[in-house]
C-alpha cells in the first residue's frame, strides 16, 4: 500500500517527468518471505527495470574490502544489473575505456600533446 502511494505521488508531483521505475533489490533471500515480483509490479502498475538477487558473499566481500561490486567481482550477476541499471538510466551506453597508466608523473600533460603514446 505505502509502495502505490509513493508511485502515485511520483507520478502526480512529476507530470512533466518520466514515470517512476521499479528497481527490487535483495530478491531471492534465503529463509524470507517475498512477494513474488510479478505480483508486486503488477499492484504498482510498472514493470521492474533491474531485479537484483541477493548474493551475500559477493556483496558483504566487497562491502568488507570496501570495493564497489563492478570492482570486486566484474562478471557478478549484480555487477551486470549494476551496469544496465546505470545505462537505462541515463540513457547512455558506452564500452569500458581502458587507459593505460603513464610510466611518468608527466604523462597526463605530454600525452596533451602527443609526445607519448
């Protein structure tokens, strides 16, 4: 009930916005009760955009070392979510750049003009 509220208000307070998304976090919790998420979106009126599992060794790991998911484990189920989560909204998709470290506290500014690779 608080969670149709909350959309409600999203969608009367924001006209000019777009709608609200559904993002559910911590799903498939051993030992907890859950409304299944069609369920649960289907009372809300909207569809979940990211479902995200529970996976405690991955998250409380990488909590304890103090790492984001992308950082610790990159090919996690959540790190991909994470990742199309964050395309989804901002409406931007682009490859991981890798840029190599310069050997040099001067490689930033000789980089500016093309003297190192």
């Amino acid at each position: 009930r608080n969670a149709k509220n909350l959309v409600e208000l999203a969608k009367h307070n924001r006209k000019n916005d777009n709608p609200p998304k559904l993002i559910i976090n911590m799903a498939k919790m051993p030992k907890r009760q859950e409304i299944p998420v069609d369920e649960f979106a289907g009372h809300l009126g909207i569809e979940p955009i990211a479902v995200i599992d529970f996976d405690c060794e991955n998250f409380s790991k990488a909590s304890t070392n103090g790492m984001m998911i992308e950082e610790f484990a990159a090919k996690a189920r959540a790190a991909e979510q994470f990742r199309e989560l964050a395309y989804i909204l901002t409406n931007k998709r682009q490859e991981l750049k890798v840029e190599p470290v310069p050997s040099s506290g001067l490689g930033p500014l000789l980089s500016k003009f093309k003297i190192m690779g």
